[in-house]
C-alpha cells in the first residue's frame, strides 16, 4: 500500500509539477503523503529522506517518496529475514538439546 502511494505521489509530483511547484499548494501536498506514509511505514528515516521534497526543483524530479518507501521495504524484510532464520535456528537447537 505505501509503494502505491508513494509512485502515485511522485508521479503528480513529476506530471503536475507546475500546480505542485507553486509553494503553498505543493508544500501542503508534501506533508499530506509524508504524513500518510509515516502512519503507514512508521519510519523516521523515511521520514526524513521525504524531506527532500521540500528542496525546490529537486524534490520535484527526483521519485523521493518511491526511494524511500523501497527502502523501508528491504529494511523489513531483511529484519524479517533475519527473524526467521533465528526461529529456525532456535528449533534446531532444542530439537537437538531434547534428543
């Protein structure tokens, strides 16, 4: 879900650059999605990279919210990687230990 949002809120950001170039309107745009894809991801560190949306002309261009969510996702699954193969490692062990 916040992969979605984030191609779509860069996609207007790319497409309808001049509407969301104008400071006001663009700025309130930026909060709403980082505000959306925090209660979403709760990442800070996502958080603070959408903060280069704020940088006039760049945080237009570059697909900031994508990044970011993308790298939320590895984040968690390397976690969850790591999760598991702790588990795994836990059952073997007491399988060994019960023998």
């Amino acid at each position: 879900m916040a992969l979605g949002i984030s191609i779509v809120a860069d996609i207007l950001d790319f497409l309808a650059a001049p509407i969301f170039g104008v400071p006001i309107i663009g700025d309130i745009f930026d909060v709403i999605v980082t505000s959306l894809l925090y209660l979403i991801t709760k990442s800070k560190v996502s958080v603070v990279m959408n903060l280069a949306e704020f940088i006039p002309f760049l945080g237009d261009f570059l697909p900031v919210y994508t990044v970011s969510t993308i790298l939320w996702i590895a984040k968690d699954q390397e976690f969850d990687k790591l999760l598991i193969i702790k588990k795994i490692f836990n059952l073997f062990s007491n399988k060994q230990n019960n023998v």
